[in-house]
C-alpha cells in the first residue's frame, strides 16, 4: 500500500503577514494534525512574488488522509488557519504516491 499525498496551494486574507500565518500552521500541526491517525508529515513553501503558499502533506493512506480532512473543519483548533486563508484562493489535490526514489 502507497502512501497518500496532499498538495494545497493558497494565499492569505491580505492582513494576515507571512510570520504570522507560519506560527498558525505551526500550531496547526502541533496541535492537530501530528495528532490524527495516519500522520506522516507537513511540509509549508511559500512563493514571495505571488503571495501563494504551498502545502505537502503525507499519510499513511487515503483513507486516514480523507478522514482527518473531514475532521479539520469542524475542530476549534484549526479554525485560526481556515480564517486566515483567502478561500476562494485554495486549491487541493490528493494523490497517490506510485514510486520513491532516495
């Protein structure tokens, strides 16, 4: 069974800077995600000349992927995050990882 991935790309509300939103997603992934079952690891890059925010995150199946996705909205926790992002900006995609190479 391969691993599942998730790309996420996406800008925040103009007010919210650079530093402010790392230390949301940091909490975000302390605080939530490092928590939920099938939790690999989050990777953030973000592109200065357009503002957008790219996300990677691995999981040990689709399944556990979709399943702490669906939680996310509804926890407290990451309503910071969600409130930060210029929503119609956000772009997801879930793929499933076929080969590695190290």
């Amino acid at each position: 069974m391969s691993i599942a991935t998730e790309i996420v790309t996406m800008k925040t509300l103009q007010e919210v800077t650079k530093y402010s939103f790392i230390s949301i997603v940091d909490a975000l992934e302390k605080d939530y995600h490092s928590k939920q079952q099938g939790f690999i690891d989050t990777e953030l890059l973000y592109n200065e000349e357009n503002r957008e925010w790219t996300m990677i995150q691995h999981w040990a199946s689709m399944e556990e992927l979709k399943a702490a996705s669906d939680k996310m909205f509804q926890d407290e926790g990451a309503a910071p995050f969600v409130k930060a992002l210029d929503a119609a900006s956000v772009k997801m995609r879930i793929i499933p990882q076929i080969k590695i190479w190290r």
